[in-house]
C-alpha cells in the first residue's frame, strides 16, 4: 500500500479533524487483515503532548481531550469513531529503567517486570479508555472501597493535591451522583490520577484531573461516560450538563442556575451540522450551562430539570444519547432551536 491511498483527507469537518481514508476497493465477503507499524511521536492534533522521556524511565498518557479534533484514541491508535464499540488490547512493555506503575481503566495484568497486557472492554469507545504509564517513584497511590466499589486515587509527582482530601471528596460525590441519578455504569473500579492546575479529562469511570477540575470529571461518569454521546456533534450535552449541575474551574454562574431565556439573545451553535467535525464547541461550557438555565426556568425550576435528567440517564445508562433525543426528552425545542442549532429569528 503507497502513502498516498492512506493519507489524510479532509472529509467535511475542517482543519484538524481530517482523516485517514483507505481508498481501496474490496470484493464482497472476503476477508482481510490490516498491520499497520509506525513510530510513536507527536500526535498530529492540536494541544497533544509528546511521549515524555525521564532519566530511567518513561511518561506517558493518552492525554485525550474533546476540545480538539483527532484527540480521542486516534491519536495513538487506529480507531473507530465516538459512537462505535470495540474491545481493544494493549501490550505495555518499559524496557530496561526503574521500575513503572500503569494506571487505567481497564484490566490490567503485570506479565513481567515492567510488562503488563490491558484488556479494555468492547463497550468501550474511542473516547472511553484511560492509560497513565510513571516510573513508580512519581506517583503516590491510595485505595478504598466504598459504595460496593474501589476507588483509586492516585497523584503525579508534580501535583501537590492532598491525596486524603480528593480520596474523601471523591468517595462522597461518587455517593451523591448515584442517589441522585441512577446506578454506576462502570463495574467495580473508579481511578482518579491528580494533576497540576489546568488538567481535566473524563474517560469510563475513571478521570485524570486537577484538583478544581475533579468534581467535575467525577461526575462525567453518569453524563459522558455513563451515557456517551451519539456523535462528536452530541459532545456539548455532556459538558453543559456536567457545567450546569457541578462546580469547577470553567464555572462562572452558580451550579443549578435558573435563568429565563429571551429570543433576542445571540444565536449560539452547539451542535455543528458536520458529521465530521470531530470537537465539542468551546462555548459548550458556559453557554450550554445557560441553555440548562433556561430549561430549568421553563420547567418550574432546578429540582424539576435533575429529576427529568436522572430519568433519561437510567433510561440511556450504558448507551448513547442524541440532541434529538434530549430535545424531545425535555420538550425544549423552542431553546434548541436558538442556543443549539444556531436557528431562529
């Protein structure tokens, strides 16, 4: 195969989020097997960070983030889109050096020192999977069981988190989340690793966070990662609903804000038209936290909209959700119509 009929393409979703596409026909029926051997570099996707090197020893993370194109697993690995399930295997292998620790969201075994084999799940997605690899001596660890689970709290050498803290917050949102909106979706494990300020990323039932950040990726175990969005284009669900509902660095109006809506605002798109487009919308944060606002002010306040979303998540728990469904679901066309499709006089 030439360079040429693998190279990347722009298919519809605009820069960054092009693709590679086999352009090669196949009779029908057969059978075949791709191998495809390369070097592990620089993702070629916005904000993605290299491997890093430390003296005897390696850092690396998956490092994903929805706020870029082409920063899911692709940026490692071939893989399918968000709305596709596939199991996946790793084999994790540090040769020579200290000794390393593997955190993940997956089953992990130590075949050898400095060895292990990860079995993700084939209900995981692209977006699902969580993979930090340290040298033993920059992560400090804690475990606990609680609530019929375990829950790993773990931090970076550069993250000067109180471990004990984040373990005992952790532990009492993972409680809330769960009385309020339905049952955990993610087996027995949830793994939290503690970066410095600024970091923030969600994958199933497990996080790699800052400390202003943590509650926030916590509770994307029920909305995100609970239920996962259909396409990329449903993304800002997720992080609107987390933005409303939780406190954390991207917050500036108080969680569970109530506000009445007015057709005179500015138009706001949140879900692009593209199948392609790959990234959640910046203004999914604030803007989409104000669209729940304006829900909850139509519904007859805060109380009303969680219950209504606490149904639809043990509805759609373990599966996907659509901005037509929700649309439906809280009987808000009117708002979509405006501060989601960008439609409207």
């Amino acid at each position: 195969m030439n360079g040429e009929s693998f190279s990347p393409i722009d298919v519809g979703g605009g820069p960054g989020a092009e693709m590679r596409v086999l352009d090669i026909e196949l009779a029908a029926r057969s059978h075949h097997r791709l191998e495809l051997v390369y070097q592990l570099a620089t993702p070629a996707a916005e904000g993605a960070e290299p491997i890093g090197w430390a003296d005897g020893g390696v850092r690396f993370d998956f490092w994903m983030s929805d706020l870029h194109p082409g920063r899911y697993l692709e940026m490692w690995l071939p893989a399918n889109l968000c709305h596709d399930r596939f199991g996946l295997g790793l084999d994790v292998r540090v040769e020579g050096g200290a000794a390393h620790t593997v955190l993940t969201n997956g089953q992990a075994r130590e075949e050898a020192r400095n060895q292990w084999r990860i079995e993700y799940p084939p209900t995981f997605t692209s977006l699902s999977p969580m993979l930090v690899l340290r040298p033993s001596d920059e992560i400090e660890l804690r475990s606990t069981t609680a609530g019929g689970r375990e829950v790993v709290t773990a931090k970076v050498i550069e993250s000067d988190a109180d471990l004990e803290a984040c373990e005992a917050d952790i532990v009492a949102w993972l409680a809330h989340n769960e009385a309020r909106y339905g049952p955990w979706a993610h087996g027995s494990t949830f793994t939290a690793v503690l970066w410095c300020p600024g970091r923030g990323m969600e994958y199933d039932g497990a996080t790699t966070a800052a400390v202003g950040a943590l509650e926030h990726e916590v509770f994307h175990s029920w909305f995100g990662r609970g239920i996962k969005p259909a396409s990329a284009n449903d993304g800002w669900i997720d992080e609107a609903w987390t933005s409303w509902a939780t406190s954390s660095r991207r917050r500036e109006l108080p969680r569970f804000h109530v506000e009445k809506l007015t057709p005179d605002e500015p138009q706001v798109l949140l879900c692009p038209s593209s199948p392609w487009s790959r990234h959640t919308p910046v203004e999914s944060y604030r803007e989409g936290s104000r669209l729940f606002a304006g829900i909850a002010y139509q519904m007859g306040g805060a109380a009303q909209l969680r219950e209504a979303m606490a149904r639809l998540y043990r509805q759609c728990r373990g599966g996907f959700v659509s901005t037509n469904e929700l649309e439906r679901h809280l009987q808000a066309e009117d708002l979509f119509e405006r501060f989601v499709y960008g439609r409207g006089e």
